[in-house]
C-alpha cells in the first residue's frame, strides 16, 4: 500500500518537473522550492522535461496544463511535501522506480468504484499494527504461490466460510487451536492391538 501511495507521489513529482518547463515555455515565472518567483534565466529546468513537453501532442499538454495550474495552486507545505518525495524517489533504485510506476498505472486504470474501494481498503491497511500487517503479507505471499487447483480450493472454503454463521466461526475457529495444540496422536505402525 505504501508503494501504491509513493507512486501517486511519483505521478505528482513528474508533473512538477514537466510543469516547470510547462512554466518557461508560456513565458511564466516558475516557481522555486521556497515558491519565491525566480527569473526565467537563473531557474534551473531539467532540460529532458522541457524536451518531453516540446514532443507532447496538444491534448497532452492541454492536461499538464490543467496539472500544472492545480499545482501551482497547491498550498506551499503540500508543494514542499511533493517536491521532498520526488527526491526520495529519485534515490530509489531504478528497479523500483519502475514497479512504483507499473504500480500507479495499475491504480490509475482502475474504475472509480474499484479506486474507491481501493482506497478504503488501504486506510484499513494503514491503520494495522505491523505484526497484523506481517501476517496478511504472509498470506499473500502464500496465496500468490499456489497453484490454480489450490487458488480454487482456496476460494471454495471463502465463500463456505463467507456464508458461516458467527458461532460456527468461533467453533471451527476453536476446534482449529484445539488441533493445533493438542495433535492427534499417531498410531504406532507395526504394533497391532490384541
């Protein structure tokens, strides 16, 4: 979840950097990280963003610029906040700059109910405690390794357990520790009873 968000950050850091050159190219004052306005001579533009946005078509520009104007609207704590985040990200190996990238187009193609729910589920993610968050990366991890049988078996016994009663629950639940704690015994082999 946390990736999820470093590439929504990610998404944001670019457009900083196209919309400063976005800024130089209709002539503006691009602003600096203190967001005094500094000449158009003395700011330092990355030149390959400037580059990009020369080789934009016009409805691409058209929605940096509308970025561009939400940015330059931003309050000056959120503006320093973004620009703080797009230096982590530029330290970041590039390996994981591009799974960060892959990750925000993933979220960004996905329907507003599907991004909704998207986003409810992350604030619960945010609010487990890491040893919570620890196990549910484990069962991923686990679940991710299986097979399309074991993911078929797997989601058979969900929706059993989906359709349970809360009391069968807890009983299969405490059946479940019981076993757990006190493993069946093995029958020795070789020895029959008489």
């Amino acid at each position: 979840m946390k990736r999820i968000m470093i590439n929504f950050v990610f998404v944001l850091c670019l457009i900083a950097g196209l919309g400063q050159g976005l800024a130089l190219a209709q002539g503006e004052e691009p602003l600096a990280e203190d967001s005094q306005p500094v000449e158009p001579a003395k700011a330092k533009v990355d030149q390959a963003s400037f580059e990009k946005w020369k080789n934009l078509n016009p409805e691409e520009r058209e929605k940096l610029k509308k970025r561009y104007g939400l940015l330059k609207n931003m309050p000056v704590q959120e503006r320093q906040a973004l620009n703080e985040n797009l230096k982590r990200f530029k330290n970041l190996p590039q390996e994981k700059q591009e799974r960060l990238r892959r990750n925000w187009h993933r979220i960004n193609n996905l329907s507003t109910e599907e991004r909704q729910e998207f986003l409810k589920n992350h604030k619960k993610w945010q609010g487990l405690p890491p040893d919570k968050r620890e196990i549910l990366r484990h069962r991923y991890d686990k679940f991710s390794g299986m097979g399309p049988e074991e993911h078929q078996d797997f989601s058979k016994k969900q929706k059993r357990w989906q359709g349970m009663a809360e009391e069968e629950k807890r009983k299969l639940h405490k059946d479940y520790k019981m076993k757990r704690e006190f493993p069946r015994r093995q029958p020795r082999q070789g020895k029959g009873r008489r």
